[in-house]
C-alpha cells in the first residue's frame, strides 16, 4: 500500500516520488541504511576529527544501532521511490501508545532538492496516525543542520529532551492532534 505519491508542480516530466512501507531487512532497506549511516557517520567524523569514517567505523555503527526495531509490533520502515528508484527512507519506533519516534531519515545526496524530504515527512505523518500516534518526537545532531531546518519547516518545534543517545544534542516533537494532514 502506498502512503503518499506526489508529482510535481511544474510542466516538466520529473519523476513522481513514492512512499510507502518495506520491510526494514530487504535488499533496499539495507542499502538506504547503509548510505545513511555513511552519510551522518561521515559529517560527523569530519566535523569532529576532519576526515571521513572508516569502513570499520561503518561496520561497527550498523552493528551498534540496528533498525529490526522498525517492523511491527514495534515500528515500522518508510522507503521512498524517486521515478521508482529507492532514494530515501524513514522509520518510526512505537515509544508508547500515543508516541512514535522518527529515526533513520534519509534522502540520498542525488535525490535532495527534488521534494523527497516533504514527502517523506507527509508519508511519516500518516503512518504514525496509523499507528495510534497522537505525537512525533525525534533527537538529532546540531551539526545536521539541513535535517533541523526540514523538520521545522513541516512542523517540529524544540522540546525538552526525552533521550540520551551519544549523538542526540537537539530533540523535536510534532503534536499530531493539531497537525493538519496532508491534503485535507
């Protein structure tokens, strides 16, 4: 089932992106997984130390912070299609019944600019609906400064911490009650 498609707005023949849910072990998922984590790992490790991860850094992250949690009963996985190629992806972990946290939110480098972060976001709002969430609460670097701006722009305002993960520096909550979906 796809939660969310969207064309764009323009005249030109630009691929539709497409959301829906996947199985957070296929092929793709992994893939996508794989190329997050490069990519925050590597933002980090050259803010911090100037250079970019190494693969046994790569390895040791997927193998510290797993995603198997991002399958029910306790979450679920978002892959995103850009003209059928899967470029982004997004989970949500089930905190309590009213809660769910964003995590693992990617667009692949190629991809951004072309509406993949919205629509992604609006596929995350009405799966989280669909779970039973009432909020949305995410922790993420001060560094990712291109993921904080997204999240504010689709309604994610600063709260008080809620984690204490070794890279959470900033947390965000979207309240759901009062969030209009997307195409109401």
């Amino acid at each position: 089932m796809t939660l969310s498609t969207a064309t764009t707005t323009d005249t030109s023949a630009a691929p539709a992106w497409a959301v829906a849910p996947a199985t957070v072990t296929s092929p793709e998922a992994v893939a996508l997984l794989r190329d997050y984590l490069i990519d925050v790992s590597d933002r980090y490790y050259l803010h911090h130390q100037g250079r970019v991860s190494t693969p046994e850094e790569i390895e040791e992250g997927l193998a510290a912070f797993p995603s198997d949690d991002l399958a029910p009963p306790t979450g679920l996985f978002l892959l995103g299609r850009l003209g059928g190629r899967p470029q982004a992806c997004a989970g949500l972990r089930v905190l309590d019944t009213g809660t769910v946290e964003l995590t693992r939110v990617f667009v692949r480098s190629e991809a951004r600019g072309s509406g993949g972060g919205a629509r992604l976001l609006a596929a995350v709002d009405e799966a989280a609906r669909g779970l039973g969430a009432r909020r949305i609460v995410l922790d993420t670097r001060l560094d990712l400064v291109e993921a904080r701006a997204l999240y504010t722009r689709h309604g994610y305002a600063e709260i008080p911490a809620y984690s204490d993960g070794p890279y959470a520096e900033v947390w965000y909550g979207k309240d759901l009650t009062t969030a209009v979906p997307a195409g109401a």
